[in-house]
C-alpha cells in the first residue's frame, strides 16, 4: 500500500509589505532631508550648541538612540501598513508656524524646536496615525536634542545657594548670605551658572526618560521614575555645592576651589545616577511583557498612489515656506531706515549730556546705543537714559539672547524685589 503524503507549502514572507515600507521609508527620509537643506542655519545652530557646551553634548546621542529605539519597534510596526494622514500637515503647519515665530523675535530655541518639531509631523504626515503611536517615544525623546533649559538657571541656582547655606547653618558654621554670594570664616564662594546644576538636571531627566521606557511597562512607573530623575539631581547639586564649600572649609581654601570642584561635581552626579538606576531596578517589569493592545491592530486599507504624491507635495511645500516667507521679510525690514535720537531737555532739567557713570547692560551684536545723563536744574536729581538699540536682528545680534545681561560683567545679583515707587500726582507704577 503506497501512502501519499502531502506536505504543506510554507508560508512565504510578505514582500508586498515590505517593498511598502521600503517604499515609505525612503519617502520619508527623502523629504526630511529635503527640509534639513532648507533649515540648514537652524539645524547646524543645534550642532554648534552641542560642541561648544557640556551641558547639551549630549545632543550628539539623541538621535542614535532614538534611531535605535525605533528598529527595536520594527516587530510591531511591520504589523502595520503605513498610510497617509492628512491630519499630520496641521503638525507640520504648526512647527512651521513655530519657526516663523522664532524667526521674527529671533529667537533661537523656538526655531530649534520647531526644526526637530518638523521630524515627528512628517512622520504623521506620511506614515499614519498607528506608526506615529508606535514609536511615539523615540519621536518625543528627539525633544532632548534641542538645547533648552537655560531659563531654569536663575532658578536653579537660588536653590542651590539656599540649600548650602541651610546645610552650612545646620552644621554650625558661621555664613553671610547675600543673593548668590555665600561667605563663611574660610572665604568667599558664589553660586555661579556653571553650579547650577542644569548639566546635572538635563542629563538626568534625559537617562530617566530612557530608563523609564525601557524598564517599565506601566504609565505611572514610569511618571515615577522620571519625577525621581527630576528632582534628584536638583537636591544631590545641592548637596554637592555645600559638600564642596566644606571640603574648601576643612582644607583651608586648599582644595574645592577650582576645577577640581567641577570634577568632584561629575562624580558625584555619577554616583547619584547609579544609586537611582539601583532603586528603579528594584520595581522593574519583568521581561516578556505583553505589548500595548493598540498595538496589535489590523492592518488598514492601503494608500493610493496619487494621494501619496499629493501629500507629500503638500508636506515639501508647507515646509519650505517657512525660510522663503523669512528670507522675503528679512528682505522688506533691511530696506528700513530707523533713527534713534535722545530729546532735549525741558521744564527744569538739563540735557543730553555725558553720563558720569560707565555702567551698561551687557547686551550684546546691537547697531546703535545712546547713553546719556540728564540732571535738574538747582537739584542733585539725575536720570541716566540708555537705549539699545537693533535695527534689525539676526543670528548673534538679537535683544533675546541668553548671553545677554542686566547687570554686565561687573555687577553680580543679590536680590529681587519688587516696589512701588511713588511719582507726582500720587500714581504708583510697579517695578
């Protein structure tokens, strides 16, 4: 008896679907390379932040990682058909938006983010709705490529001084505290930017988003574990600047006072980073979780062809409208004439005049500046009048500039406050 046997054919791998995403892919990386030339100046102003401070060198990682984390997605986002959102242009309309904003106030930080804003719209735009929320993390994470936080420095540093001087009087040692300016018996310290603790926070918070995606499953671990990244690292920077006022205090002066301190500040940061992976370990899922049910959708109904290309011709062209209406605009304010000239005096006071002190803000790339001193007649009253002045601003020369200070190089900030000054009439105006 002659049995016959027959053998299944075996499944044969889905070369439809993967031409598609090839296809999708390239798509993708071919209009965002196509805006990378169009915002170059931003893009390469990004760069240029990362080489020339510690503070953001990390930006050279970002991308790598999130890179990474999106081929570690590539099991779930071969289970979904990239398709077309026509949604995803408002997100590209917004970063564009953005930038134009950014572009007229020149400032910078809003040109930045709306150039990496650009990276997760035209993925929306191009790829759909479920392949943005599957790698909706690595899109988010991009935020740590742009050089922000600087405006958490002032505060940053109140809270430093603060907690060293609690720490100094809990100890027993004798302190002055005035704004920023710490000084004990052995000498005299400041909480200067650089002690503020940004590197440290950023760094953290960074480190404790990847952790927290990559350890844990659940939402409110992972809030958890971030907020520990938070606010760790702004507690352990304080306790790093009492540590080293201290060290300086028990040495005489002779140790912690330069760039020693900022290598005991490393590795303590160090230290503190591998105590808080420690303590998330402690809570980690275990392997094997079970994805987002979101996740494993069915495939959708696939995109035509000439939608494709009528998207993708929108998206091209809403994105470089942003630096041709700024190049257009730019052009119209250079033809602009501006004059800047002080009023002579009148009623009982004398003036324009020299002015007797040399104090300037320290700003910084502006065309004109006008300082002068007027002084009432038979009085000691004088008002010193200072207008800086940018006829038109650009990269270097703008009025919102985080080089820029009130005070200038000379002077440096004990306190803040607030009053009301009292002028004829008996109007008050806050200050």
């Amino acid at each position: 008896m002659q049995v016959q046997v027959h053998m299944p054919d075996s499944p044969e791998p889905d070369t439809s679907a993967a031409r598609r995403w090839a296809v999708y892919g390239a798509l993708v990386a071919a209009v965002l390379a196509v805006l990378l030339a169009a915002y170059w100046a931003t893009a390469v102003s990004i760069a240029a932040i990362w080489m020339r401070s510690e503070t953001y060198a990390h930006g050279f990682f970002i991308l790598p990682i999130s890179g990474f984390l999106v081929w570690r997605r590539r099991g779930a986002l071969a289970r979904i058909t990239p398709r077309i959102q026509w949604l995803g242009l408002l997100g590209v309309v917004a970063a564009v938006l953005l930038w134009l904003a950014g572009d007229a106030a020149e400032v910078l930080g809003a040109k930045q983010f709306a150039v990496v804003a650009l990276i997760p719209a035209v993925t929306w735009a191009l790829l759909g709705t479920q392949v943005v929320w599957a790698i909706a993390f690595p899109l988010v994470f991009l935020v740590f490529a742009v050089p922000w936080g600087q405006f958490l420095v002032p505060d940053l540093q109140d809270f430093t001084a603060w907690f060293s001087v609690r720490g100094l009087e809990l100890t027993g040692i004798p302190v002055f505290w005035e704004g920023r300016m710490i000084t004990i018996p052995a000498g005299d310290f400041e909480v200067a930017e650089a002690c503020s603790g940004i590197r440290y926070v950023i760094a953290s918070l960074a480190l404790g988003c990847l952790y927290a995606y990559i350890t844990y499953r659940g939402p409110w671990k992972r809030l958890a574990f971030i907020a520990l990244a938070l606010i760790v690292p702004i507690l352990a920077n304080g306790l790093r600047a009492y540590g080293i006022i201290m060290i300086a205090h028990w040495s005489d002066m002779g140790l912690a006072t330069g760039v020693d301190h900022l290598i005991y500040g490393w590795v303590f940061f160090g230290v503190v980073m591998l105590i808080l992976f420690w303590i998330g370990s402690l809570w980690a899922d275990r392997p094997g979780v079970p994805e987002d049910p979101a996740l494993r959708a069915g495939q959708v109904r696939a995109t035509g062809s000439a939608s494709l290309a009528v998207v993708t011709l929108l998206v091209l062209g809403l994105g470089v409208a942003g630096p041709v209406a700024a190049a257009w605009t730019d052009a119209l304010q250079r033809q602009l004439e501006t004059r800047v000239a002080l009023p002579s005096a009148n009623g009982g006071w004398q003036g324009p005049m020299a002015p007797v002190s040399p104090w300037e803000p320290g700003f910084q790339g502006h065309d004109v500046t006008r300082h002068r001193l007027y002084r009432q007649e038979g009085d000691a009253a004088a008002v010193q009048v200072l207008v800086i002045h940018y006829r038109w601003e650009r990269q270097g020369a703008e009025l919102v500039n985080e080089q820029n200070r009130l005070q200038g190089e000379q002077w440096h900030r004990v306190a803040a406050t607030t009053r009301q000054p009292a002028l004829a009439g008996g109007n008050n105006i806050g200050v």
